[in-house]
C-alpha cells in the first residue's frame, strides 16, 4: 500500500507536501475532504499512514483504535498511523510546538502565559503550557465563558502576563495586516510564539521584535511537528542536525531577498544574480508601469507624488504576500513603515548602500532627475535605508560581489 499525505478541508497553500517531500522518499498526497468524505475515508483505510489538517483534528478520533497520552489530553489528533489495519493516533503538533518556544528561548517555568484562541491548536498550547511549568495559563476568545476570558479581560486584568501563545487565524494569509492583540499594553512580555507560519512574520512578530521582545513565526513548529510525524510514519529517527537542515531549505525557498537603495544604486542588476533555485526577480517600480500604463515620470506629473506612493504601497503589498521572490525597490519605498511591515513579513531587507559618487540622475525618474536632488535624496535618506534594513550591504566594485554578500548574509541571518 505504503500511501502517505495529509487529509484537511482545504489545502491550497499547505506546506506539508514539501516538507515532506525533504524529510522522506515517499510520495506524499494532499487529500481535501469534505465532512461527508471523512466515514468512508476511514471505513477504506487505504492509506500508511496520514497527517490531519482543520479542520478534522477532532472528527477522527472515533475512526481510531489508539491514541497517545499526548493527544488524548490534547483532545486532538494530527498523525494517524496505519498498523495491520489499526489506526494510532498522535498529536505531534505538540513537540512542533515545543521546538519551536525552544528555539525562541523563553522559559515558560514559572510564568504567566496567555494563549490566543480556542481551536485545537490552543488546547495544544495549554497543554504544552502545562507540561513546562508555566505557574498560570489563560485562554482569551473573543466570547467570555467559565472557561476563556475575553480580549477585554486580558487588557484590563492580564498585562502582566510574560508570555503570549497566538493560535489564531489573525495574520494569516490573506488578511497579513490584521494582529490578534496590542501588545503596548504587556510591560513584563518576554516572548511571543506565534502558529501562523504564512506569512513568515506576522505584523504580532515584527512588532514583538521591534520592541527588543523574543518572537517567532511557525514554519519551525510546523517542520517540527512534521520531522516527528515522520518518526512515526516510518519508524525511524530523524537526528535534529537533519531536522535543521530541512527546515533552513524551507525556510529559504519561502523568504523574499528584499533590495533597498538609491535611484541607480544597481537593485535590478544585483536582483538578476540573485535568482537562482526558483527565484524570480519582480521590480516594483515596473510594477507600477504596467499598472498604470505609462511611465512613473509621466504618472506622477500627472497625478502627483501622493498617488505614486499609494500605488506603490498597494503594489509592495501585493507581491511581498508571496515567497520565493527576489523584489528590488523604488528608491523611496521605504518612506512608509506599512512598506516596510508587508516586505518583512516574507523577506529580509538588503540595503545596497552605493557611493553616492556613482550614483548617476536619469531623467525617468522626476525626484532624483539631478545631481543635486540626488544628493539630498541621499542625505534624507541614509540613515532610514540604514534603520529598516537587515544587512546593510557595503560599495563594492561589482554587482557580482554584492550578490555573493547577500547570498552568504542570507545563509548565516536563517541558521
């Protein structure tokens, strides 16, 4: 038979065929099913063994002849595993999830830890909660019950609380702007574990880091949680150097390699080096072009700066929502921060800081058309493409140079 893949409703941007596919050498299907799918599914069985996705974590529990302690007190199962007919159930979400608050580095011990929602997910994280030490865990809903208090409760009588456990769909893709909760109000926070792992940084990260707070995305739970379903699917055992291994590689196909810099500083030159393994080059001022259907000189003559730079923004939005890209910049894209906020959410920021000396006007482009102007684009804005980067990238003699920086800086900011 030996039939692998992962069951869910649906899975149009599941990551899990992927992983795998780098984990193990099988085939790996990803089966959408509906609730009237799931009985006949299971009567069949016809399958090794299967990851569960949402939303069925709980409607196959009746299906299965054991389950581990782990996902009995979770109430939730993700890995079913096939033997001689018998399916076992576990729930590996739950060392996805401790891998990846290890990885962060926060100590739950003692702590007063607050988790984000009421799905199988969150009963996951209490559990986990529970597991290491932490002194107090609340639930916070939208709905206040004997069981949940509300995000209303939480501002009012919880700030205090140290860590934050977000198990909610806030953030997720599409709607990437929304966050779950402000985070202003918690003066002890220490950490944020965030379950959404696409986009890779949620605004709740990218602000969490801002503030000097640990936090982190979960692509690393979810690889985790998978290099364990693995174990059990095969039973073998994967060492943690291969683990980390494979999460490096998914995690480097999915994050953009962001260019920021001057008007002429080489961002496109320097883009088309970069993409290699898949990677494709998108220029967002071109982007407009095609928008618009003239060029940006001629736009903004016509509709002025303002309208230039809002359809700028829409555009930066638009195209960092997706991995795998290499996106070179306008020069004044980094101006506004929700620019910034949309390219971080799926990529690092490379400042390709040019001599000022080889920078040359050009004509097509009306607010750096001369030197002067150049230069006081240049004194305006250094320290901001300095302050929103990631890597500031140095003046060297070619663009081949420059790539091969990013490319290794890339390598050592993922491990």
């Amino acid at each position: 038979m030996n039939k692998y893949g992962c069951i869910g409703k649906r899975l149009t941007h599941s990551f899990s065929k992927e992983i795998h596919s780098r984990l193990a050498d099988y085939e790996y299907e990803l089966i959408e099913l509906n609730e009237e799918d799931i009985e006949e599914f299971f009567a069949e069985r016809n399958f090794s063994a299967i990851n569960v996705t949402i939303p069925y974590k709980q409607t196959v529990i009746p299906y299965l002849d054991w389950m581990s302690d782990v996902a009995r007190r979770i109430g939730a199962v993700n890995t079913i595993v096939n033997k001689d007919g018998r399916l076992f159930g576990y729930n590996t979400d739950y060392y996805g999830m401790k891998a990846l608050v290890e990885k962060i580095g926060v100590d739950l011990n003692g702590k007063k830890v607050l988790i984000l929602g009421t799905g199988g997910t969150s009963k996951t994280a209490r559990v986990l909660a529970e597991d290491m030490g932490a002194e107090k865990v609340i639930t916070v809903s939208r709905s206040k019950n004997e069981n949940y208090v509300t995000y209303e409760d939480v501002v009012k009588n919880h700030s205090d609380a140290q860590i934050i456990v977000n198990t909610t769909p806030s953030g997720m893709y599409p709607d990437c702007d929304s966050q779950p909760i402000d985070i202003s109000v918690f003066g002890n926070l220490e950490g944020i574990v965030d379950a959404v792992y696409n986009p890779l940084y949620t605004n709740l990260v990218l602000n969490a880091r801002a503030r000097g707070i640990r936090a982190e995305g979960g692509l690393y739970m979810l690889v985790m949680q998978a290099v364990v379903a693995v174990e059990k699917f095969l039973g073998t055992e994967i060492s943690e150097t291969v683990a980390d291994k494979v999460f490096a590689s998914v995690f480097a196909s999915k994050e953009n390699i962001v260019l920021t810099g001057m008007p002429g500083s080489g961002k496109s030159t320097v883009g088309k080096l970069l993409c290699i393994d898949g990677f494709e080059l998108v220029d967002t001022d071109e982007e407009i072009e095609k928008r618009c259907g003239c060029t940006i000189k001629e736009l903004i003559n016509r509709n002025g700066e303002e309208y230039f730079r809002n359809l700028e923004s829409e555009i930066i939005k638009e195209i960092s929502s997706k991995g795998c890209r290499v996106i070179s910049t306008g020069g004044g894209a980094v101006l506004r921060g929700k620019n910034v906020n949309a390219l971080k959410r799926n990529g690092k920021i490379f400042f390709i800081n040019a001599d000022p000396d080889r920078l040359l006007p050009t004509d097509s482009r009306p607010l750096s058309d001369t030197a002067d102007k150049l230069k006081k684009l240049y004194e305006e804005r250094i320290e901001i493409y300095k302050g929103t980067a990631d890597v500031t990238v140095p003046d060297m003699p070619t663009p081949e140079e420059e790539a091969e920086f990013i490319l290794k800086a890339r390598t050592e900011l993922i491990k």
